[in-house]
C-alpha cells in the first residue's frame, strides 16, 4: 500500500462501483460464510469523532471483457460518523487474481506451438514401447530425477520418483496385457514464460484376465425392427474358427440379452439360428425368463469371451431375418 497516495474521492468511488457492475458480469458482493462486521470505538484521539466497522467481504464474478473467472476475498474499514454517515473505508484485497484479466485484454504471445520436435519424437518412441513391452527403452526417455503426478494419485499426495513409477508399471504389466498403443494427437509448447511440455493423447487398449477379463465385444442399436412373420437370424460370416455369441435385446436399455452361442469354422458359412433358441442371461449368468419371444428388435450383438489374451478374426458379411 502506498501511503502517500492520495484518498479516492466520493465520486471516484461512485464511478469504481459503477464499472464493477458494469464491466464484470455476474458481479456478487456478500458477507464471506462463517463471519460478521466487527464495530469498535476508540479512544485514540484521531478516532474520537467516529465508529470503525470492520467487514469481511466475498467477491466474485466474471470479467466482460475477458470472460476471466474471478472469486477471492476482502476486508473493508468503515469509519461510521455522529450522523450515522460513512466518512472514510479502506479496503484489502489481493490483486493478484485480477492479473490475468488485465493481461487478457492486449495480445500476449508466450512461445510457439510445435506438431514436430526432437521431444516430440521423445515421447512418441517411449509411448510405443510401452507397446512392445520393453521397459528399457520406455524409461530411457525420462531423467533420473523426474517426477510424476496423474490421476494414479491422491490429490494431495506427493509427486511419485521414478522407482516408484517404474514399479507401478512393472505391476500393471504383470495384469495387463497391452494390445494397442495409438496417438490421437500430439503438440509440443514452447513458453517463454514456464518451461516447455509436450502434450500428447492416446488411446491404450489392454486385456486384462483378471476379475472376469478376457473377453470383446461389438454392438449396434437401431429403430426397433419388428420380428412378427420371422423364425430365425440369419449369419453370413467367416470365423476363425472359434466360439462367438450373437446376442439379441428387444429394448436397447434392457440390461439383460437373448444369448446364442456358436462355433465358426474358419470359411464362409451362413448360420441360421431360430429366434425361440436365444436364452436370456446377463452377465454371464442364466436367468429364470423365458426364451426370446418379443415382437421386435433394438439391439443386435457379437461377443467372444474365452478368458484369455489372444487374437480372433470375425468377417460379417451379412445379418437378416428369414
């Protein structure tokens, strides 16, 4: 605070509120939870004429121009005179939340965007090792002090060394088995006000047999189709000569399913399948309803499930009512 300066005149302080209403949308001004005004008198010779309140104050609102989201708190003095009138306040307020309002209101340039750089190419190498299952070269690309955060972590929990991540790793590869390892988009920041990060997203996918892992499936919803007049599915497909479900809901939010399981035989094959053979089941388990026997159909679906990491082949050629 700069003591030599000048008080705000009346109208200066009139004009101030006046552009926090006008210039901050949402603009709310209240008593902070869990406090009150203070009224004190002193004795002091310099106070004699007046009651001080002292308030505790909650600001918060968004910028106009900015669309800066603010929201802290005050303190305000009030010297109350003999004819209950405010003669002077001062008021205590951080401003550092109000920075990067002020600074968005001009064109600020802080470092370039990057789509190719050598730590580009850093973290892409170790992302695809984690692929491939070679540790060695997924840990090359980080320093021996490097930390790590994410949502691993509790939120006040500390910064993870790099033995400590390394053994998280080693113990989600030994539950995991990692199919695929995509980039769905991958930039490289270079600040002139903090230090430089790459950016990245990627799409993992990952088997694991454990707590009844080991399965896929594919399923596709659609305007109900009405069943009345046909008998049975009919399936143009070629497997890979293992064993599939094709499973059938009447109402696409119903959690259970109309089961069919069948064997493929490696060739071209059209399976035909009676409607009356589907059994109902969820999750695995039979359920004491009666066979498929609705008029219609929302939901058609293929699963395997043999509980192990492997790869499989299905080619659908067709899917029809007869």
């Amino acid at each position: 605070m700069n003591k030599d300066r000048e008080p705000t005149t009346k109208k200066q302080f009139i004009d101030n509120v006046e552009s926090w209403n006008t210039k901050n949308r949402y603009h709310s001004l209240k008593t902070a939870n869990n406090a009150y005004p203070d009224a004190i008198k002193y004795n002091d010779e310099n106070f004699k004429d007046v009651t001080l309140v002292y308030c505790w104050e909650a600001i918060s609102g968004v910028g106009g121009m900015t669309g800066v989201k603010f929201s802290q708190r005050r303190h305000t003095q009030y010297a109350v005179n003999s004819d209950n009138k405010i003669s002077f306040s001062r008021t205590y307020m951080n401003q550092m939340p109000f920075v990067e309002s002020w600074r968005s209101r001009s064109n600020l340039s802080d470092g370039k965007i990057y789509s190719n750089h050598p730590n580009i190419n850093t973290v892409r190498k170790a992302m695809h090792a984690l692929q491939y299952g070679n540790m060695d070269h997924f840990f090359e690309a980080f320093d021996e002090n490097a930390k790590f955060d994410g949502l691993f972590s509790d939120w006040d929990a500390d910064d993870l060394s790099i033995d400590e991540f390394k053994n998280m790793q080693t113990e989600f590869l030994n539950n995991y088995s990692i199919e695929s390892v995509d980039n769905r988009g991958i930039k490289y920041y270079e600040f002139d006000s903090q230090k430089g990060l790459v950016q990245s997203w990627w799409r993992i996918s990952a088997v694991t047999t454990e707590n009844n892992g080991g399965f896929s499936s594919l399923r596709y919803n659609f305007e109900a189709i009405q069943t009345a007049g046909f008998e049975s599915v009919v399936l143009k497909l070629k497997g890979d000569g293992k064993a599939y479900q094709f499973r059938l809901k009447s109402n696409s939010n119903d959690r259970h399913s109309y089961v069919y399981r069948f064997t493929t035989i490696g060739i071209l094959e059209e399976i035909v399948i009676p409607l009356k053979l589907f059994r109902p089941t969820y999750r695995g388990r039979a359920l004491t309803l009666p066979n498929f026997d609705a008029d219609a159909l929302e939901q058609i679906a293929f699963l395997i499930g043999n509980k192990t990491n492997e790869d499989f082949y299905l080619e659908i050629e067709s899917i029809s009512l007869r």
